[in-house]
C-alpha cells in the first residue's frame, strides 16, 4: 500500500516540477566542483538518505530533505524532495519557502494544513486524508498538524534544487528583533515576548481539533485568519520584500 501511494505522489508530481522557476542550465547536469568526471557513475544519481533522519523518533516532528545541498545531482535539476513524520500533537509551524511552490501528498493522514493569503488575509485550511494532496505556492505562509492520536507521514516535491525555508517562529524570536519592536508589533507586554523567545515553537492549540474535522469547508473554503496568523503574515510579507 505504502509502496503504491509513493509511486502516485512521484507520478503526480512531475507536471508540478515541470514549472519549477530555476535558471535553465546548458548542460544536462552539474558536477560539484573537484569532482572527477572519468569516475563518474550511477551513485552520483542516487540518494538513499531520505529516511535516515526521520525513523530516530516517529513522536516527534521530523523532516528529511533531499534539497541540492543534500543530493547534489539536483544542481540545476529544479526539483526537490521531503519526507515529513508528524508524531501525535506536533506541528511544523508556519513557514515560507521564498525559492518553490510546494506539492504534499499525505501517505498516511489525517493531517491538518493551512496556507494564508497575506493579500486577504484569510486562512485557507483542509484536513487532509491518505492519498491527498495540496500545493502551497511560493512564498506563502503555511503549515501542518497533527491533532490526532497516530502518527501521519507525508511527502513533499518542490519546484527548486534549494527551495529555502523561513521559519516565521525563529525568524522573529531568535534573530535578534528588538523587543520594543516585537511588543509593538505583537501588541504584548515584555514579559510575553521573554517567553517566546525562550520558547519559539508554537503550543498546539487546546484542545486539539479533530483531525476529521477542517476548520473551513471542503474544496478549497476560506477562513478568517486569527489575529496571530495575519500578524505571522504581515511578518513574512515584509521578510520577502
């Protein structure tokens, strides 16, 4: 089953990363530099170490890439890879990928995803089952979470060999935003922002939302954005500007 859902996310995926927005390359593919080409051979094509970083701890949030930092055969290739474990109750907090669109097929769901739309600030949020899918394009805020009680695996192609992220939480609280600044924009008093600079992820919400039940309609319904995530909007919008 597992085996079949991996076969239909690869095939789904190519027309996406057709549109990748790399440069075009004069060459079929790219050597890193020193590499020897009379060694070359099908190993340079391989890569075996999507899984590695994701089967340490399935109860918590893990995400293995094969980006061109990993796998430098993709140099020039407009393409990238994810796998993502979400153990019970975590997330991937709200993030942007400045360089890709982002394609997720859920293998083994439910998960809950969202993405906002800075211009309307609206929430755009579906739950997602085994076998669905959902794009998150380049350079909205999005995320994912796990409100139930197994663990969800998913898969992730992006149309860049270096997609980027920008993780909203670190971004403000760990890269030495002045506090003044953080309380104004945040409307919070100082001991607030010493919190969550302490502590940058995200609680998950209590109680969690039922994973079987999205906080907007199916097909694509919209939302109103809480008041946090247009604020983690508004962020990311002047971060990409």
């Amino acid at each position: 089953m597992v085996s079949s859902c991996l076969a239909l996310a690869v095939l789904l995926a190519v027309p996406f990363l057709a549109l990748a927005g790399d440069p075009d390359i004069l060459t079929d593919f790219i050597l890193p530099p020193g590499t020897n080409a009379s060694l070359l051979n099908s190993t340079f094509f391989t890569y075996t170490g999507l899984f590695a970083g994701n089967s340490a701890n399935p109860a918590k949030f893990t995400v293995t890439k094969a980006t061109a930092t990993e796998f430098p055969a993709l140099l020039g290739q407009s393409v990238s890879y994810a796998a993502l474990i979400f153990g019970p109750g975590t997330v991937n907090p709200p993030h942007v990928h400045p360089r890709a669109s982002e394609l997720l097929y859920v293998v083994q769901g439910p998960l809950l995803v969202g993405l906002i739309d800075e211009t309307k600030g609206e929430l755009y949020a579906q739950t997602l089952h085994t076998g669905d899918m959902f794009v998150f394009p380049k350079g909205m805020v999005h995320f994912q979470f796990n409100g139930g009680d197994h663990v969800v695996r998913a898969f992730s192609a992006f149309g860049s060999a270096s997609p980027g992220t920008i993780s909203l939480p670190t971004v403000l609280f760990e890269s030495g935003i002045p506090d003044a600044v953080l309380e104004k924009s945040l409307h919070v008093d100082q001991g607030t922002v010493d919190a969550l600079e302490q502590d940058p992820a995200p609680l998950a919400p209590a109680p969690a939302p039922s994973p079987d039940t999205p906080p907007a309609p199916k097909n694509g319904g919209a939302a109103p954005a809480p008041a946090c995530f247009a604020l983690l909007a508004g962020f990311a919008a002047a971060l990409l500007l």
